[in-house]
C-alpha cells in the first residue's frame, strides 16, 4: 500500500514517504489585480527586492490555514492571495509537484508554472535539497490542492494533457498527435517519440528543457485508432504507452490537428461538416465559451446541408478570451479549414457564444473584410466593459502608452467597421452570466446600421434551448442561419466604397482592395474613408493617421491611367505592372512610390512587445553571466514555456544562447532573455537596438537609467529577415532580472506598448514604478511616441 504522510508544514520534520499531501500552511490575502502590463504586490515584491523572509503566523498579516479532508485549500488567501509551506527532505531528492488552482508555485525562490483553472494534469518536477524546502503558492481562484509524489521513471510520457485528432476512415492522411514528455533529469534531453499505427511508423525528435515538460508534436499513421508511443533517449526505450483515437468518418462531427506556425505546437479544431459535403459552400467559424472546449462548440450544432462549420480551440477551453493569441488561433483555423474544405470566399461567417460571443464581436470588428456576417449570441462588449480591464483615471503620459497599447480590445473603437457588415445579435434577457445590457450596449452603439438584427429570448439565462430541433438554440439559432444565407461577401470589383479603422497594421491591414501599411503614430486609430469610380479611372477620399496606404487596382480599374485624389491633394502615378498602388505620406503631403522598405514596421511585424509570441518563436536563455545570472535565465525561460504550454496549449523550444549560435533559424521570431552581458545572442541580434541593456544601466538615445533593479521588455527586427523579430526580457542586476518572473505576458487584456521599463518600486507604487513606455518608430528607432519618468 502507498504510504501517504499528511505534513504539520509549520514545523516538524519529513521523514521517508512516498507521496507527501500539502495540509496546512500560511496565508496571506494580497491586493488583486487588473488585466495590464503592471501590478502591485507586496509579497512580490520582497521576493524581487530580496527582502524575504518566511513567515510566521501571526506576523504581517500571515495566519495559519488548513486544508479539508480532501486536501484542499478554500476560501480566505486562497481566493486572492499566497499559501506557503515547508517540506524537510532528509536527502536531496526530485519529486513532482501536483498541485491545482493555483496561478503559479515558487519552490525554493524559482517559479514554476500553476494551474488556476484546475485541469488537474500539471505535475512539474522539482528538486527538493536536503532539508528545509519552502513552496510558496500564488492563488486567485478560490480553491488549492497540491501535493509531492514519487518519481518512477526520469524520461516518461503523460497523457493527460493529449491533443489528438479523430481517425476519419475515409480519409488515409499522416497524423498529428500532440504529447506531454516530462524530464527529471537536471539536463536537456533530446528525445524522439516513435508512433506505431497498423498503417506504419513514424517518428520526431525534440528537445525537452531539463527538470520540465514539454507538449511535442509527434505524427502517426494508423486506420483503427490505436497507435503504440516509444520514448527514445540515445536509442535506448525510456518509456512507451498505448493511444487509441476515436474512428469517424469525415461525415461525422470529428477533431482535426495541424501544425501552428505561432510555436509549432498541435492544435486541434472541431468540425461539423455538411451534410452534403461538396466545393464552394458556406464555411462558419465558430468561437467557444470560456471553460468550453472547441469539439463541444461544434457538437452543439445541427448540421447544415449548406454548409461546414468549424469551431477553433482559443488555444485552451480559457485561453486568451479571442484576443492576442486566441485572435491568431482563430485566424489560423480558417485558414486550414478554407484549404481544407474549399468553401466559397463570399460565404465565410462568424459565431459566437458568450466569450466567444465577445470574439465574435472584436474580431469582426478587426476584420470586417473577411466575414460575409457576424453574429454574437451573449458577448461581452470588451476586458473594460466586463473583465476587469486596465483603467487609470487621468492616465499619465506613461499610463497613457499603456492604454494605447490596448486598443485593439476596445471594440467600440471600431464601431464604423461592424457597420459595414450584417449583424445579428442574439441574447437571453434573463443572462445571469454575460448582461444582456452587454448586447443592448452594443445595439444603441451601432444605432443606425442598414443590417442588423435583434433577438432576446425572453426569460432565457446564458445557455438555453427552446426549439426540439436538433441543436441548442444559445448558438444554433435558426434565425441566424437563415441571415447568414442571405449574406454574401462582395468581390473587390463590386466595392465602391472602403470604410476602415485598425488600431495597428500589425493587427489587421486591409479592407478590400485597400491596406493601411504603416501608421504616423502607432497603436492610435487609423482611418481610411474611400470611394472608387471605375469608370472615371479615380480613387478618392480620406486618412487618418496613416504613413504608407496601397490599392489593389487591378480588379477596380481597367486601363492604363488612375487619377487619385487623398485628403484633398491629386496625383496622377504610373499605373503599375503589379497592379498595386503604394502612397507614402511625408509631412502634409502624399508621394506615389515602390515597395515599402520590408526593414521597417510593416502588416508583418509592427509590434507591441506581445507581437513577439508567433512566427515558431523559439526562447533563448543566456549563459554568459555568472551563476546566478545565468540560473535566472534559465529558468525564466523555462517558466515561459511551461505557462505558455498550460495558458496556451504552447510548445515553444527553449535553447541556450550557445545552441542557438549553432542553429539555423533566420526567419523565426526569438526571444532573448538576458541582457547584453549576459545572453551571447545579444551582440549578434541586437547590436544596433536604440535600447541597449547591461548590468550597470539601460540606455535610450540619450536618456539612461541606472541601478540594479530595473527590468526591461522591447521588440525590433530581426536583420536579414522581413518577417521576423527579435524580442527581449532583460534585467539590469538580479533583482531586476527577478521582476521579469511575473510579467503578465499570457494573460489576455494585459497590453504591452513596444518597450516598457520597470523598476523594483512597480510593485508598490503600480503605473508609478515604470521608468519608460512607448513605441518605436516606423524604422524601429526611439521617437516622439515615448514617455519617460525620472
């Protein structure tokens, strides 16, 4: 029988035990905090400035609490706040730490990636040294189990957290699994899996970080679902386990894989197919409800004899509430499902419900070129209207960066776009859970709009289905349907006319035949009001805050002259041979010229800092510093990834500055983590950056900042490619470096501008504490749109 040791953990000594259950502890209410880029917390900040000390009941506000019977932690701290604990080990050993609802676990002073959301599959090993051991857990969601437990194999498989597709029996095509490896061992391993399916073997190798996991794409070949995994170090088997994989026909609602090209992970999408599958039919994107997962999203629908529809993941059933990361999931599923299915251009609508209701809301608002119509079913407005969203009253010019930098979420920022498009809003009047005064906020916004309709089911909550039809009528509602057969997208040769707001390129670019390439100031709105008159060969109207504007004359004007009149001024350019007009606006007046410089912002890479997380990022820790820089290093990296992995469904690789050196990887983002001393990778990628970081000082321009204890995040450019960029997570001394650890870079809502500076003080002082925020130029250099303090 397993020996289990229930912990006294205020005092006391462990003896030998198998599994080792956390009872009793200290805790600690802490101030919460908004979804933004900083945040006050006190016990945060002891940790960083190096003050810490363990506490004592009684002493600062630290009192004793204790589990129930089932070993769970509630209420109290736990709802907004730390639980810590002891562990004496009698030798040094590694354990797995198992522990659920918690944002994140510092053992021993390192952080570790939590599981707030309480999916029950993070068990992380950690090394306990000999003796006293302190677990410190960081709690927001009213509820902590955590326990250690034994160690059997160092190399293993855990598949509790497996992205897998469906076997579709009428279709033979390579698979993609996605898989949990964990490393015990106090060295990077490189590993392969080999898959073992009745149709063949197959086999990948990856890099799993020392003492972690990570969640690797393996491919397989199988028709009757099972599928045999080997774990391989060196050739020699590791460990091995037994997959099988539900059997569908492609006529069923089924899971689908594909490779993400965010970190090239395996994501999944859910499909519910026509039921008369054939080319150039409808395709409907649909968005899940927070704790929802995407195979549920589209299992609640009818199928449709029109029509397929396609439900993508947010990344995780939480994920990044449709923004960020999320936004790009989604866009990513289209993409695959549009080469997958081939539906007609014309017919791509949008769906939602609840958080993706507010999906739905903010990404038709973004791309209101590329959804024939839109229909939310209760969404949320945005994080400021519903979800505890970053406000600052009288914001600073700092404070005032910040706001900036999350405009893309203020979907009532780009009001004139939804009107453009077919809407149809759907909502309970009785919703306990999303207001329908979120909905009927959105109506009166929109006052006005030729094509919008309105639906409240009386007496109806949040989920309701009236109708005996197949399908729950909260998403599946026969009138939205029936709307959405009466929309189509207009070819670019029908549209006379363009209307369109973005808050950066970076985010959404176009609309129609035409593409706002760059802006005068970045993340404030830019507009473009536009006619065409075909026949006239003429193309007029107005921008806002736009610095590089194209058409696509190609399919609106037929001829070998085009007369354009921009904010009053006429030009008179060759008409090209690419068919694509490019303006450049300097100072007050616009010039007809070539290709933009691909070295500047561009659609492809403009920034915030955020921008960072695509393009097969790949982590780059530092090893050129001394001992405890360098473990820093490391394991900030490694606390990304394993967040990124349980926030994100992530599998970023993370290198050394030195294996990086070796690697061939030009056109993929990089994230450095270090500073100009400490990180090889710095000299080679960041030699020109107008931020320049070491352990004395931050420079910019001019302005300098000095002191151990500031923490700095930029982006620029990677050179010698125009897709791809370089971004930095960087201390001057440790405890700057150490300010770094909870940055809330997976959390949706919290907005990053290009660079931010920090100080220590930030978490005391909050908006206060930053040093400097703001946005490069369109060259990537320091310019007016930067604020500083001190």
């Amino acid at each position: 029988m397993k020996r289990v040791l229930c912990l006294c953990l205020l005092a006391g000594t462990l003896v030998q035990a198998q599994e080792i259950v956390i009872r009793e502890g200290l805790g600690i209410r802490t101030p919460g905090a908004r979804r933004s880029a900083v945040h006050v917390d006190p016990v945060e900040f002891k940790l960083v400035s190096g003050t810490w000390v363990a506490p004592v009941a009684g002493k600062d506000g630290w009192a004793v609490v204790k589990a129930n019977d089932k070993g769970e932690f509630s209420g109290g701290p736990v709802n907004g706040g730390y639980v810590f604990a002891t562990v004496e080990a009698p030798v040094a050993k590694t354990m797995l730490l198992e522990a659920s609802g918690h944002s994140l676990a510092y053992v021993n002073g390192v952080p570790r990636a939590g599981d707030p959301y309480g999916y029950g599959y993070v068990a992380l090993p950690i090394a306990l040294k000999k003796g006293r051991n302190e677990l410190l857990f960081q709690c927001g969601r009213g509820r902590l189990t955590a326990k250690l437990t034994p160690i059997t194999k160092p190399l293993a498989f855990d598949l509790r957290d497996s992205t897998l597709p469906d076997v579709l029996t009428d279709l033979r095509q390579t698979l993609e699994l996605g898989v949990v490896v964990r490393n015990a061992t106090p060295v990077e391993v490189l590993v392969t899996v080999a898959s073992e399916g009745d149709l063949g073997s197959m086999s990948r190798a990856s890099r799993i970080p020392a003492m972690s996991v990570r969640k690797i794409g393996v491919p397989a070949r199988t028709s009757n679902g099972k599928v045999a995994l080997k774990l391989l170090k060196d050739g020699v088997e590791a460990d091995r386990a037994d997959l099988e994989l539900r059997v569908k026909k492609s006529t069923d609602i089924h899971k689908r894989t594909f490779i993400s090209q965010i970190d090239d992970s395996v994501q999944y999408y859910g499909v519910n197919p026509s039921l008369q599958p054939a080319p150039d039919q409808a395709l409907f994107l649909s968005l899940h409800g927070a704790s929802v997962e995407a195979i549920g999203q589209a299992e609640a629908y009818s199928q449709k004899n029109w029509g397929t529809l396609v439900a993508a993941t947010n990344r995780r059933p939480y994920g990044f509430d449709w923004e960020e990361i999320g936004r790009l999931d989604a866009l990513e599923v289209l993409r695959e499902a549009r080469t997958v299915f081939d539906p007609n251009p014309a017919r791509i609508y949008l769906t939602g419900h609840s958080m993706g209701g507010h999906g739905t809301w903010n990404i038709g608002a973004l791309f209101p070129g590329q959804f024939a119509a839109i229909a939310p079913s209760a969404g949320w407005i945005s994080f400021q209207s519903y979800a505890n969203g970053q406000q600052f009253a009288n914001p600073s010019p700092i404070e005032q960066m910040l706001l900036r930098a999350g405009l893309p979420s203020d979907t009532l920022a780009f009001k004139n776009n939804l009107m453009q498009r077919g809407i149809f809003i759907l909502h309970g009047d009785a919703d306990d859970n999303v207001p329908v005064a979120q909905a009927r906020q959105m109506r009166e916004a929109l006052a006005g709009h030729p094509d919008l309709r309105w639906f409240e089911q009386k007496g109806a909550g949040h989920w309701w289905d009236a109708d005996p039809e197949p399908g729950a009528d909260a998403v599946d509602y026969f009138g939205i349907f029936d709307f959405f057969s009466r929309h189509r997208l207009p070819r670019f040769s029908e549209v006379r006319t363009v209307d369109f707001t973005t808050a950066s390129p970076s985010i959404s670019s176009q609309m129609h035949w035409a593409t706002i390439h760059q802006q005068i100031h970045p993340f404030e709105l830019s507009r473009i009001q536009l006619k065409v008159d075909p026949q006239l060969g003429k193309i007029s109207g107005t921008t806002e805050n736009v610095a590089i504007l194209s058409f696509s004359i190609g399919a609106l004007i037929k001829g070998q002259k085009v007369e354009l009149e921009i904010d009053g001024q006429k030009l008179t350019p060759t008409f090209p041979t690419v068919n694509r007009i490019f303006l450049y606006r300097r100072g007050d007046s616009w010039t007809a010229g070539g290709d933009p410089n691909p070295a500047e912002k561009s659609p492809e890479r403009g920034g915030g800092f955020k921008d960072i997380f695509r393009n097969h990022v790949i982590f780059v820790y530092g090893s050129k510093g001394n001992a405890q820089e360098n473990a820093w290093s490391v394991a900030k990296a490694q606390y990304d990834a394993e967040t990124f992995w349980y926030r994100g469904n992530g599998s970023p690789e993370v290198v050394s500055d030195e294996q990086f050196a070796r690697m061939e990887t030009t056109n993929r983002n990089v994230l450095i983590y270090g500073n100009a001393i400490t990180n090889g990778a710095w000299k080679t990628l960041l030699a020109n950056s107008p931020i320049q970081v070491d352990r004395a000082a931050v420079r910019m321009g001019s302005k300098v900042f000095t002191g151990p204890d500031l923490a700095v995040v930029f982006i620029q450019p990677r050179k010698g490619s125009e897709i791809a960029s370089v971004g930095v997570v960087a201390g001057t001394g440790l405890p700057g470096s150490k300010l770094c650890d909870r940055l809330p870079f997976f959390t949706s809502g919290a907005a990053f501008p290009d660079f931010l500076v920090y100080s220590v003080d930030s978490l005391q002082t909050g908006s206060k504490g930053l040093r400097a925020a703001g946005f490069f130029t369109n060259d990537w250099s320091l310019g007016p749109d930067v604020a500083y303090r001190g």
